[in-house]
C-alpha cells in the first residue's frame, strides 16, 4: 500500500441511499443441532457503521451471512426499510438485496484483472458502462493506476481497497465486512482503517463490520454490538459499553482486568486492593469485583496498599507491573505511569481509582 506523498488523489465517493436493516430474534441452527444465534434482535440504522463485537464462534459471520442472503436463518426476520427481504414469507436472492459484501480474505479472482474484479458484479450493465463504474470505483479508492494489474502484485491494503471497491461499485444500500483488517500486517492496520471509514463515510452506506478486536469495533463503529454463544449481551456507543458494562464478560471484553471474588456490607466490599462502592445490594450478596490495569495510582511512599514489585516492562508512555498484594494468590496487574516508580524499587503502595472499578452480583456473570 502506498504511505507517501505519491499516493494519488481520490475521487469523492458515489453517494448510495442508506437503508435501514434490521433483524428480529434470528436464529440459527446448522445440520446436527449446532445452535449459532439465539434470538438476536438488532438494527443498523441508515448511514451508521455497526460494528459486530465478539469472540469466536458468537455468531458475529453467521449473522452477516444472513444478512448477504449467503446462509439461511432458521427463524425471525431480516427487513431492509421495512420490507421484508428474509423470514417465513419471502427470501430474496443475494443479488436481488442491494447488499455489498467484503468477505475476509478479500476474494479477489486471481485470473481476472483488477478492473475485471471490480466490474464483475455489474452483471446488469453493459460492457462499457460496467468498465466505466468500476474505473470510478478504482479511483474511489486511489487504485486506477492498477486496473490491468492482477491481484498478486498488489500489498494486502490495497487488496483490501478493491474488495472495497467492488462492494461499493453497484452503489449497495448496505455494506458488509468480515474482519476486513485481520489479514494485514499491524504496521497497515491503523492507516487502512482509517482510509476505509472515510470511504464508508463518503459513500453514505449503512455498513456493518464484523472483529473480535474491541479497540477496533471503538475506532470504526458508531454503535457496537457484543455478541456471546449467539446471544446479544449489549448494544451502544462504545463509551456506554466501556464505562457500563451489563456483565464481568462485556467488561473483559473491553479492558485487561483483575478481578477480586467479595460480599456486600452496608453498601461496601472489601477486597484485598481496597473497599469499593456497591450500591443498591443486598448485605450478604456475593459480588465479583473487578479492577481495570489501570485502576491503580502508585507512589513509592504512601498509598492504601502496601505491594511488592514482581516485574515491570517499559512499555513508553506506562510501564507494566506484576505486583504481589497480601491476600491475593496470583499477581495483581497495573498499567503506572513511567517515572513515577523509581527503577529498582521493590516495595510500593497502591491506592484505588475508583472510577476504574466495576463491581457485578455474581450470578450475572453469564449475562
């Protein structure tokens, strides 16, 4: 991919009419009684980018081919403005949905030029007007100079720019991609992102973007949608799910975290890094309480808890600490700034940050 002032210029982005779609209690099951998805109700509404966040095997690709008319749900709808496109009484063909797809490994035709790539879904067009669409296309996305190259000579990003733009060629009311970053290489990723959103941005399709990176689904979605065991657990804007997670899972989900098993007195627990808050619970109540890596503030001299250093990797702006905390049987991890621990200082203290501290009833962690 080219990351220099030669890069050339990009022609603004045909704008598509943004639908709405959405999905009511989809569920899946495959031959031999797999469950995949369990009832899950969701929509992207027009224009928005929606992330679908979760780790392997929640359901995040079966959804999106459920959505492209690829896989068949087993019950509940899929509607695009309203219309039924999937359910009990109608199934449209993937061609017939104006949904674009970008699948994970890009599916480029390795015998076909990359003008021909773009050109092949623009079955209903003629010859010239589909090459015409697909050179905008290629300059969409700043690669017609390569429109007679083939695929192999090109770097993983700009393999990823023609799956783009032969999904945006027919102008899709919305657009599907399956991890579309998760074959490049880390040094590309944050610049590849970032030209597709404003590619996304600019062709004003709805756009649904499956990961399992949370940072990721925060970058690029203007909602994002926590999926576990096929099951919706939380929907939002990524602070509403990073500062209020339902679940230990959701919360895990979005940040490193130590957690501390206590039980509720006159609205308080007690761990072994300190006493936290917990609001509204019953005295007695089993909690798990759960710390992010940076929930704590450190000093060599003074603190709420005393904690020996058990290692620290220079990481630039923080440092990583293993540290050992009476009461705790594995090590407690924090994120300290650099400096404010002398180098070679073994015992520290610690005190709490308490807006980095998460408390759960017990019984809720499956949520």
């Amino acid at each position: 991919m080219t990351l220099n002032n030669s890069t050339p210029a990009r022609s603004s982005v045909g704008v598509s009419f943004a639908a709405r779609l959405a999905f009511e209690d989809i569920k899946h099951r495959f031959p031999g009684g797999v469950e995949t998805l369990r009832g899950v109700s969701l929509a992207a509404e027009p224009g928005e980018v929606l992330c679908l966040l979760g780790p392997s095997g929640s359901g995040k690709t079966t959804l999106l081919r459920i959505a492209a008319g690829i896989e068949p749900q087993s019950s509940g709808r899929v509607l695009l403005n309203d219309r039924e496109i999937a359910g009990p009484n109608v199934f449209l063909a993937p061609e017939e949905r104006s949904i674009g797809l970008v699948f994970q490994d890009f599916a480029l035709f390795p015998h076909l030029s990359i003008l021909e790539n773009v050109r092949f879904g623009l079955t209903k067009l003629s010859k010239e007007d589909g090459r015409r669409e697909a050179m905008t296309a290629l300059s969409r996305v700043g690669l017609e100079r390569y429109a007679d190259s083939y695929p192999h000579v090109l770097s993983g990003g700009e393999q990823q720019r023609v799956a783009l733009a032969r999904a945006l060629a027919p102008r899709p009311t919305v657009l599907l991609l399956d991890e579309p970053f998760s074959g490049l290489d880390s040094r590309l990723k944050d610049t590849v992102r970032a030209e597709t959103l404003q590619i996304l941005r600019q062709s004003k399709a709805t756009a649904i973007v499956v990961t399992h990176d949370a940072e990721e689904a925060m970058r690029l979605g203007d909602r994002i949608a926590l999926l576990k065991s096929g099951r919706l657990v939380q929907s939002g804007r990524a602070e509403e799910l990073y500062l209020n997670p339902v679940s230990l899972f959701a919360a895990g989900f979005f940040s490193e975290l130590n957690v501390f098993d206590a039980h509720v007195f006159d609205g308080r627990a007690d761990t072994p890094v300190g006493r936290v808050d917990a609001p509204g619970l019953a005295n007695g109540s089993a909690v798990t309480v759960a710390v992010r890596m940076s929930g704590f503030e450190a000093s060599p001299t003074a603190g709420e808890i005393q904690a020996r250093v058990l290692s620290r990797h220079y990481l630039g702006v923080v440092e990583l600490f293993d540290l050992a905390i009476s009461g705790v049987e594995t090590p407690v991890r924090a994120r300290i700034r650099c400096g404010l621990i002398p180098t070679g200082l073994r015992d520290i203290w610690i005190t709490l940050r308490r807006s980095d501290v998460l408390v759960f009833e017990t019984e809720r962690e499956s949520a």
